[in-house]
C-alpha cells in the first residue's frame, strides 16, 4: 500500500520561502518526496534561498516574484509549469505584519498588510487552480494565524487580513472541492522566526522581553514554536491522506486557543 503521507512526484510551490516558516515546510516536503519550487521579492533573497536549500541536500528551483502583482504571479506559474512541472501543491507562506496601533495606522499601511496576506493568497490560488483541474487533484494550503481567531493590540491589520484568509480557505474549499482540489489552512502558534524577534528581544538589562513571557504563560507547552514544529501538519495536508480534509484551519499553536493562561502563582 503506498504511503498515503508521501509527496513523491508532487511539484510543490511555497511563497516567501528563503527562509522561515516557509523554508522549514519546504525542508518537510522535500523529506515527503516533493520537487521544491519557491519564490521570493528579489533576487538576492532568491539566492540567499537556493544556497540555504542547497546546504540541506535540496535542489530547490527559485523564482523572483511579487506575489501581490498578478501579472507577475501569473508569469511565474506559467515558467514553473514550463521548467518544472504543474504545482500539485500550492503552499500561500509569503506575509508581512506591521505593528501600529490601529488610529496611528495610515489606510496605504492597513492596505500593504491586507495586500500581501489576503490578496496575494487569492492572486496566486487563482493562478494554480486550472492547471489543478486539468489535472484531477490540488492541494492549496493557507499560512493563517491566531490572528484568523483572536484580536490584540496593534495588529488590525494583520488580523483582518488573516481572519479573511481562514474565509478564503473555506471558499476555496466551497468552489472547487468538485475538483479534487482540498484548500485547508495552517494556523501556527506563536513562532521564533524573523517576524517575532522583536517580540522576543532581550530587554536592556537581559531581562526577557515582556511578551515572550506573555506568550510563554499564554501557551501549555510553555515555550515559542520552531519553524519545524509545522512540517509535519504542512505534510499531512499536503499528502493523499488528507483527501477528505477540506476547509479545515488546523492551528499549530502549542494549545494557545485551548488555554486560558497560566493562573497567577
Ligand atoms: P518572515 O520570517 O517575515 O518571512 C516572510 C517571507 O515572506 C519572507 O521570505 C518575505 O520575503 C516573504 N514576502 C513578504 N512579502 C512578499 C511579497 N510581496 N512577495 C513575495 N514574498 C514576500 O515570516 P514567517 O514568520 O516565516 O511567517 C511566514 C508566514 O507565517 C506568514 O504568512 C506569517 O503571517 C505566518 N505566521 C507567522 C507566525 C510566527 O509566529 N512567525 C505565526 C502565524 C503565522 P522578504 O524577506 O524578501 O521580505
Ligand atoms: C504578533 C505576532 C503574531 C504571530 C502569529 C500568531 O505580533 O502578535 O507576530 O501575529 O506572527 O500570527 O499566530
């Protein structure tokens, strides 16, 4: 019986990949058996991504590309397809975050966020799913957020962007679950990549930063998540033995949602 978690002979596309949360999914599918395919804003993080893949063993193929530009995105699938293969697998990675409150915050920066973590996942689903069609089966996996379900200061952006997304994820799972084609999210915890240093930065006396012991009671497992920890999940929706999953947000957080906090000693 062949094993329904493997990605052999899967062409797989993970936006923003060069390093962080998207690399360490594209690290797991190549475990899987994927053909990697990543792209990043501009040439030299392109570079910086094929050297990082090739350090690991992966022969991953990079490409330059804007994700929130449609001609762009479409150029790009249209090259993949070409050079590589059809995507079988569409990881939606690529995101920003700015970190305002909200009344400071201008509509241009509001805009940016959204532009980047809602439109561009919708770009780039849009620019895979018929050659997903034509070929009988998909997989778009979404990168959402405990911003898809909670609020908190300075964030607005981000969290309507990431709660539209989860939307998204279902709305895809709605119009072409017909296809084969199974859309599921990936709701990560909080996890130390380049996004959260700032929240993790040691405070001028080495004293730890006040919300990495806000997140470290907020969270059962008592410690941030590694890129790593989402390979695994990345894997399984990835894979045929996620066939009959679809619209699902699967959050990745260490129990965050589940917990009300850790109580005062
Ligand atoms: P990260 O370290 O900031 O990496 C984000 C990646 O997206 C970078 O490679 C970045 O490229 C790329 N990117 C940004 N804008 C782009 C654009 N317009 N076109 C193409 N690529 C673009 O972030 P991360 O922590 O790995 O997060 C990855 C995803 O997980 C994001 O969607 C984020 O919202 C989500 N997430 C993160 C956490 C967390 O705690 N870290 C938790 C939940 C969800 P450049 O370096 O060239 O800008
Ligand atoms: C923040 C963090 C979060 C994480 C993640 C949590 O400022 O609150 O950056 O947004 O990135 O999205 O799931």
């Amino acid at each position: 019986m062949k094993n329904p978690f493997s990605l052999e002979g899967k062409v797989a596309l993970i936006t923003g990949a060069s390093y962080g949360i998207g690399f360490a999914i594209a690290n797991a599918m190549h475990e899987a058996g994927a053909t990697i395919v990543f792209n990043d804003i501009n040439q030299e993080k392109v570079d910086l991504g094929i050297k990082a893949y090739a350090e690991k063993g992966i022969q991953a193929h990079g490409y330059v590309c804007d994700v929130t530009k449609e001609d762009q995105v479409q150029a790009m699938v249209a090259k993949i397809e070409e050079e590589v293969g059809v995507i079988d697998i569409l990881v939606n990675n690529a995101g920003i975050i700015k970190r305002i409150p909200m009344c400071e915050m201008t509509a241009d920066q509001f805009r940016q966020v959204v532009d980047v973590d809602l439109n561009a996942p919708f770009i780039v689903s849009k620019a895979v799913i018929p050659s997903m069609i034509k070929k009988g089966h998909g997989k778009i996996i979404n990168i959402c957020s405990m911003m898809s379900e909670l609020g908190r200061e300075t964030v607005s952006a981000y969290a309507a962007a990431k709660g539209g997304l989860k939307m998204l994820t279902k709305n895809i799972c709605s119009e072409y679950g017909e296809y084969n084609i199974q859309c599921n999210g990936i709701g990560p915890g909080y996890i130390a990549t380049p996004q959260t240093a700032p929240l993790r930065e040691k405070q001028p006396d080495g004293s730890m930063h006040p919300f990495d012991s806000f997140i470290r009671a907020k969270t059962p497992a008592g410690r941030w998540g590694e890129a790593e920890d989402l390979g695994g999940p990345a894997v399984f929706l990835a894979s045929d033995a996620s066939n009959f999953v679809n619209g699902h947000i699967l959050y990745v957080d260490g129990g965050i949602l589940a917990y009300i906090g850790k109580q005062p000693q």
